[in-house]
C-alpha cells in the first residue's frame, strides 16, 4: 500500500483532473461557436430542464437565492441560452426554458465529456480507468449532488 503522499494531494490530484476536464471542455465550446459558455452556465441549464422552470426553482436547484437565480438567468438569456416566458401556471412567476441554444450547448458538452472521458481511459487503461471510477462512485458523498451550491 502506498502511503507517501500527503492526505492534501488526493484533493489537488482531484481538483487539477476536475480542472483539465472543464477547461478542456471550454476549450473545445470556444472552437464550436460557444466562446463565452461558463462552467455555471451548464449548471444552470442543468437547473433549468428539460421541461423549463420558475427563476425560484432554479435558484432551489442551484442553492442560490431567487435574486442570484435571476442574474444567472439573464445571463443565460444574454447569451441566447435560455428563454424567459410568461407562466400560465402563475401571472407573476417567470416561465424560463431551454433555448435550442442552449440545448445545443448540453450536446456538444456531453458528447466533449464523452470524448475525454475515452481519451483518459485510453491513456490509463480500461481496467484501471474502470476501476478508477468505480471507486470514486463508493466514496462517500462522491456523486457531488450539490455541487453547485457547494460553489458559492
């Protein structure tokens, strides 16, 4: 068993691999006609899904308050990500959607994944790599379901 490392490196291993994902990630939107696409923009279109939301249900999702969901939603809107509605269901709530957009920007950056989650296991190993996120889904708390609120 290897002990030598420091109990911190685990985390700096973590975050720098976390950190290659996204920026290569961001890279790649750039090259595909997205250059100002945010890693909070995927969580926020995230947030929004598949069926819309109200700018509080974003907020709920993403940890945030309905005022910080607002200005997220307005820069998602800016960009032409997002869409805001009338809801029928509530005169005074904001309806907010997907725009086709946007739905273009959560391909692109599934199939971007996809494409560097093969590259890593390609360069590590299937077997490992198998085993690799095998472990990472046992830990505790590894599924990362507030993520985003855990960034505030």
């Amino acid at each position: 068993m290897r002990s030598e490392r420091s109990g911190f490196e685990l985390a700096l291993l973590l975050g720098g691999a976390f950190r290659a994902l996204v920026d290569g990630l961001h890279v790649e939107l750039a090259r595909l006609g997205h250059p100002h696409a945010r890693p909070l923009h995927g969580f926020a279109l995230q947030a929004v899904g598949p069926d819309g939301a109200t700018i509080a249900e974003v907020g709920r999702r993403l940890g945030v308050s309905k005022q910080a969901a607002a200005k997220t939603v307005a820069g998602l809107e800016q960009l032409g990500y997002a869409i805001r509605e009338a809801n029928p269901a509530d005169g005074r709530a904001v309806h907010v959607r997907r725009s086709v957009r946007g739905e273009e920007l959560l391909a692109l950056s599934a199939q971007t994944f996809d494409r560097m989650r093969t590259a890593w296991m390609e360069e590590i190993g299937s077997d490992r790599f198998d085993a690799l996120e095998d472990d990472l889904a046992r830990v505790p708390g590894g599924k990362l379901g507030d993520f985003p609120g855990w960034l505030r």
